[in-house]
C-alpha cells in the first residue's frame, strides 16, 4: 500500500468532487421560483432547450460554467454569468451553442455576460463553427451600463462579430424565444436566419414604455414586436413557432442540411483508451502544490495506449516534449516536468521552472509541430523561469525570448490544460490565456497567479512595511505575522481555478478525467477550420 498516492487520490478526488458540487448549484440558474415563472409563460429553461436540441446522447463541452461565480453578490450574483455558452452537435453537425437564461436577472446582460459571449464567439471563429443563439435577454443591467456599453470589448463587440462571421461564411441561426431589447435586438436579424417563437418572443429597439415616454405613442409589445409582427408585418423574421419545442425543431432540420466543413487536414486513426488506468492520475498528483511528482505519469494516462514518442528526452528535461494520440488524434506534448532532473554536466535543476535548454528544446518542438501541421497540447504546472546570476550570465532571457515568440507565432491549433501552477512568464510560455490557446481548461489543483503565494506576501508585506516606516509607524512582531497571514490568505483565494474561471482566464475547470474529451473535441472543432496563415516566428534572438 502506498500512504502518499492514497492521500493524494482522497485529496485529488475531494477536489473533483467539489467542481461537481458548485456546477450542481450554477446549473440551477436564478432558482427554483424563477424557473417556476419562465414555465408558467410555457417556456423551457435555457438548459433545457440545449439538452432538447442536441443529438441524444453526443458529447458536451460547457464554456464558461464558473464565469461571474462569486461576482456582483451586491445584486444577488449572476450565475454562469446568465447565459449557457458551449460547443456540441445537433444534426451530426458540431457547432457553438449561445443560451441566455432568463431565470436570471430576466437574461440581462451583465460585464462579465459580455466577455462570455465575445469568449463563445472568438471560439466560434476561430474554427468556424456554426453558432446557434437562443435569445431571452431583458437586454443591459442598466445600473452597470458604464461597464458593458461602449468600449471595444464590451457589448457592441458582440454585433461587429456577427458581421465578420457573416462575411466569412460563418453559418449563424438566433432563435427569439423570449424578450430581444435595444441594440440586443441587432443579434439576432444580423444572423443568417432568425425565427421566433408566438407568444413569447419579441424583439424591438425600444419597449412600449419607452416608445410611449419618447414620442407619446401607446401600444403593447406583441403589438409593437411580437411575433406576428415580425413575421407578418416587417419581414423582420424568417420563420414563426407555437412554442419552443417546435423553433428548436426547425433550428435542427436547418442544420442537417449543412454543407460539410473544410477539412484542416489534422491527422486521425481510431481512437484508443490509455493502456495505463487515467485514474491512477488522483494519486499521481500530490496534494500539496510544492511537493515534486514525474509528469510523464500523467502523459502516459492521457495518451491513447499510453503511447509517447518523446523528443530530446535527456536534454532540457525540465519541459518534456513528444508526440502521441488522443481519442486517435495526433498531438505535440509540452509539459513541464515536475520532479527535480540532474543534467549530464550534473547540475540539478528544480522541477517545474523553465531553464535555458528546456526552453531551447520547446521552441524547436513546437517548430516542429508546425512543420509537420501538428496541433500542440500544453500541459501546465509551472513556477516560472529559473533566475540568478548564472541564468542571467546564460542568456535565460534570450531563451526565454524564443519559446514565447514561437507560442505566440503558431499557426496550429494550441490547448492548454493547467494542471498545478501557472506562476509569472511561465504561464505566458505555456501558452496562457493571452496566447490564444483554442480552448483552456483548469483541473481542480490548479493554481495561477504572478507568482507563488508565500513569496507574493512576503513582498507584499515588505512594501506594506516600508509605507508604514516611512510615515514614522514601526509594527511588533505579532502585527507583523498577523498582517503576513492576512495577505497570504487574500493573495491564496485570488489564486484558486474558481477565481480564474469566474473571469473567464480559463474557461472552465474540469475533473482530469474529463482532459481527453476537452481535447479531442477542440481539435475536432479546429479541424474545421483550415490552417491559411504561414508560419513565421520573424526574427529570434540567437
């Protein structure tokens, strides 16, 4: 028996267990009385309109679950930031599905809604995925309009992105099943077709409140835009529904007859299941962050048959490199390699931190995976790049330089997974969110910040200190420990997944047993979408 890989499952397993606890609560929307209301106006719940609309029984990606969690409690929250975002396949045909959820705050669009939505469409474009908007949204949350209306990624993004879609050949379909506002009102008549459903949906510039304030003029809005209207009357809608079952009917018989994608050409052969137990990752994984571990335990048990061709596997060993499959498709690994490694000139080097041939042997991997048109997989659990004077002397920076330059200039499909600790550069040569990973996902364990939380409160503390001196103040020990626990504790809960995830830096944290699904579904998202841009690092420091 082996105490410390129990621990670590028991530990590993808790954390999983939690993720599944708290989506449990997200899923529920605005509650029990709110979904009692949208059900007495004959509607279904934006998750349920999903699950009606997908293939049964095809798989799921949620974008975005934890966005705006434990956000705007002023008002009373906004769970999932009140709009369902995620990628799945109705009619055989995978595309991106964008839900607002009227159970909460009536679907109004708060700033993190913005983000999620803009985040669901980047996604959408990135692999021309058709995107498919189920509207029911009482428009801006006007108290904090200042922050969602008119800068360039605020809500009106949202529309410009409806016209660049369109012009790409972007398949674009809104069903209007519940209020349609203001200038939300533009999404969905700039997609490609746009129904609505009787007696629910409507869709105006201006309510008849306001229509009635600005130029005097009385009318009710199934008048003003309801469906008969729309449909009847302006043309502004294609199709008319009775009810929501019927507009999510005519929304799948579109999408069967699709034109088939483009191919990217990403190479594939039948899936296989790891060969070594994907469980064993629990206990693989330490419970405390610090504590080292070998990576290629976890590669083996994410790979089909466990398979891995791994590249320089002696040379720069604290970021592992190879090539292996998964769910049959053909991936470049990038990871960092946790326990402490000896080089053949028998210097130890510390795991997880980047030194100067580790980051010389992952820029010609990744080189190589564009070369040879190989989507890359990154695998985080970084502390940063190794610092000193013998690093500074051997030209870490330049090293440095070159991996984030080739990350940042990849033309293939990225996917980043943040397994542990996503700490200062190392996040940004790991392929962090600002380096336009397709997808991004956390595991529970995951931590991302600058830097470490006993160090950053340390620094902290010191600056605090320092300010306090120079006003004449001197602080005891006992203060001093106080206010040292009081930092490390405030600094520690803006490092977790769920702090990340509810801004959207990742988008979503998954169990690790969910790792092969994440990927194998971007890729076959990205495989839709064709690789035109060369690849060109431009100029490198040698």
């Amino acid at each position: 028996m082996n105490l410390e890989f129990n621990k670590n499952e028991d530990s590993n397993k808790q954390l999983a267990y939690e993720v599944k606890l708290r989506l449990k609560k997200i899923y529920a929307g605005g509650g029990e009385k709110a979904a009692a209301r949208q059900k007495e106006k004959g509607k279904m719940l934006a998750r349920e309109r999903i699950k009606y609309l997908l293939d049964p029984e095809s798989r799921w990606l949620e974008i975005g679950a934890f966005a705006a969690e434990d956000m705007y409690a002023e008002v009373g929250g906004c769970p999932a930031a009140g709009v369902v975002t995620g990628i799945g396949y109705v009619s055989g045909r995978q595309c991106m599905i964008i839900a607002n959820d009227a159970t909460v705050k009536a679907g109004a669009w708060f700033p993190m809604t913005a983000k999620k939505n803009l985040r669901a469409q980047e996604i959408a474009m990135e692999n021309r995925l058709p995107v498919i908007y189920l509207v029911d949204s009482a428009g801006v949350f006007l108290p904090m309009q200042d922050e969602i209306f008119p800068d360039k990624e605020h809500f009106g993004r949202i529309f410009r992105n409806n016209a660049i879609m369109s012009s790409k050949g972007i398949v674009q379909i809104s069903a209007i099943m519940g209020s349609c506002v203001a200038g939300g009102a533009y999404l969905p008549i700039m997609s490609d077709e746009a129904m609505i459903v009787e007696g629910t949906g409507s869709v105006f510039l201006a309510g008849s409140y306001l229509v009635k304030s600005a130029i005097g003029e009385e009318i009710d809005n199934e008048t003003l835009g309801g469906a008969t209207t729309h449909s009847e009357i302006s043309g502004v809608t294609d199709y008319k529904h009775p009810d929501d079952a019927a507009c999510l009917d005519s929304i799948r018989r579109i999408m069967s007859m699709l034109g088939s994608p483009q191919s990217a050409g990403f190479d594939r052969i039948k899936p296989a299941e790891p060969k070594l137990n994907e469980e064993e990752i629990y206990g693989f994984l330490p419970e405390n962050r610090e504590n080292p571990y070998d990576m290629r335990e976890i590669i083996f048990r994410l790979l089909d048959q466990s398979e891995f061709e791994e590249y320089k596997q002696l040379y720069g060993q604290s970021i592992i490199c190879g090539l292996g499959r998964i769910d049959g498709w053909a991936v470049g690994i990038v990871a960092n390699q946790r326990k402490v490694v000896k080089t053949r000139k028998g210097e130890m080097q510390f795991g997880g931190v980047i030194y100067s041939d580790s980051a010389d042997k992952a820029t010609r991997f990744i080189m190589n995976c564009n070369q040879k048109k190989i989507p890359l997989v990154f695998l985080q659990d970084v502390t940063g790049f190794m610092v000193g004077s013998r690093s500074e002397h051997g030209g870490i920076i330049k090293d440095g330089a070159k991996m984030v330059n080739v990350v940042a200039n990849s033309v293939v499909p990225k996917f980043t997974i943040v397994i542990g600790n996503s700490y200062g550069a190392g996040n940004y040569a790991m392929c962090g969110k600002a380096y336009d990973p397709r997808l991004i996902f956390a595991w529970p364990s995951a931590k991302i910040a600058v830097m470490g939380g006993a160090q950053a409160a340390k620094v902290l503390l010191q600056i605090q200190e320092a300010s306090l001196n120079a006003k004449g103040e001197q602080i005891s020990a006992g203060k001093e420990e106080s206010l040292l626990k009081e930092i490390e504790d405030r600094y520690e809960s803006q490092t977790t997944p769920y702090y990340a995830a509810s801004r959207l830096w990742v988008d979503g944290i998954i169990d690790p047993l969910e790792t092969r699904k994440v990927i194998s579904m971007g890729i076959e998202a990205a495989n839709q979408s064709p690789v035109e841009k060369p690849f060109n690092p431009g100029i490198i420091q040698t």
